[in-house]
C-alpha cells in the first residue's frame, strides 16, 4: 500500500507528466498484485516502482520512477553528490598523474631534480655560513675593543654595545635560518621519495620502465 507521502508526491509527479499525455505514448507497468497496467498517463498505481513509456509502436522510449518522497529525494540528492564527489576527485587524480608522468618520464630525470633542488638548497645555506664566518670575526674584532672595558663594562661607549647586540643578533637570525633550509632538505626529500612511490606504480602500469632501471639490472655473465 502506497504512504501518504507517497501518493501526495506520486499525484503531484503524475499532473507534471501527464500534462502532455496526449502528446505522448502509452504508460504500462507491473503493480503490487502482478498486474500489468497500461495507461495514457503515468500510473498511480505504480508510483512505488518503475515504470515504462512506450511510443505508440510499442518500443520503450524511456523509464520512469518510482517516485520518491522528500526523504528519498533528500537521500537520493546526497548520494549524487558524493558520487560526483568522488569522481571528481579520481579526475583530478588521473590528472595529477598524467602531469607527473609528463614531468617525469623515467627515474633519471627525477633524481636529477631532486639534486638541482637539494643543491640550491645547499648554495643558500652555504652563502649563510659564510656570512656566520664573517661575523664570527667582526665578533673577535668587537671583543678586541670590550677588553678596555672588562674592568667596568658599564663605561663601554653605546656604541660598541650596540655593536655587540647587533652581532648577537645577526647570529641568531643565521644559526635560525641555516636550521630552516636543513629542514626544507627534509622536507624536499620527503616530497621526492612520496613522488618516486606514486611514480614507480604509474610506471609500471604505464608498461614504460625507468630509463636506469637496465642499467641496474644485474650484468648476466655466460661462461664457454
């Protein structure tokens, strides 16, 4: 037996699509007793279930229902929208591959980036050392000055404080910033090992095997 709900929503459906019976084709199904039904307008007996319509030569021109109540509907919409959900994101991920594969065609090319991207690294935190090294020295040169005042370091000139803040200052900011870029290397060897995990598979899937995976592979010696 059909809810109230059901049947509301059902008569509702029903005026929407047959407004135009006229125009359009014969409407059969098979109800809850088995009976097959057939009508000039979609059937209310049926509204719990598909339903056919069938052009005047009695092919199927297309399935109807069942009709669902606002629940239904509700449930229907979110499980659409999870499944556009997901295949958006498989898109996305297909397309995230395909620009991997384009970036990388073989191992080679990827650890060659991978060493251009640690030796930029490299270059940066060798230019901080060396500025660490230079005020390593003007330190000495600083502490050279303080010795006048070891006696009463109060009586040093503002000056040469500021000086020696300034170094201790400048200090830090390089030992900190040379901490950074060790562990920017991590974190760039981390994004590369996760690429080569992802790229080892679309590789192999791809039939396209490494460019130095020959070259690896154990030499084969034949004796006479």
């Amino acid at each position: 037996m059909l809810s109230q709900t059901t049947l509301t929503v059902g008569l509702l459906w029903v005026a929407c699509l047959g407004g135009n019976a006229a125009a359009q084709g014969i409407y059969t199904c098979v109800d809850a007793k088995g009976r097959t039904l057939t009508a000039d307008r979609p059937i209310i007996e049926c509204l719990d279930r598909s339903q056919q319509e069938l052009t005047r030569s009695g092919t199927v021109k297309r399935q109807i229902g069942p009709s669902l109540t606002a629940h239904e509907q509700a449930a229907q919409q979110e499980k659409d929208r999870r499944a556009a959900e997901l295949r958006a994101r498989e898109a996305e991920e297909k397309r995230r591959d395909r620009a991997l594969l384009l970036r990388y065609p073989s191992r080679a090319v990827h650890d060659q980036e991978r060493a251009t991207a640690l030796s930029q690294i490299d270059e940066v935190i060798k230019a901080s050392s060396k500025r660490t090294l230079e005020l390593v020295e003007h330190r000495k040169a600083v502490n050279s000055e303080f010795e006048f005042y070891v006696k009463d370091p109060s009586k040093a000139p503002s000056a040469l404080k500021r000086r020696l803040e300034e170094n201790d200052s400048s200090m830090l900011v390089q030992k900190k910033f040379i901490l950074d870029q060790e562990l920017e290397k991590k974190r760039v060897n981390r994004r590369f090992d996760e690429e080569l995990v992802k790229l080892k598979e679309l590789w192999a899937s791809s039939g396209d095997a490494p460019a130095n995976a020959v070259a690896n592979r154990p030499k084969t010696t034949v004796k006479n």
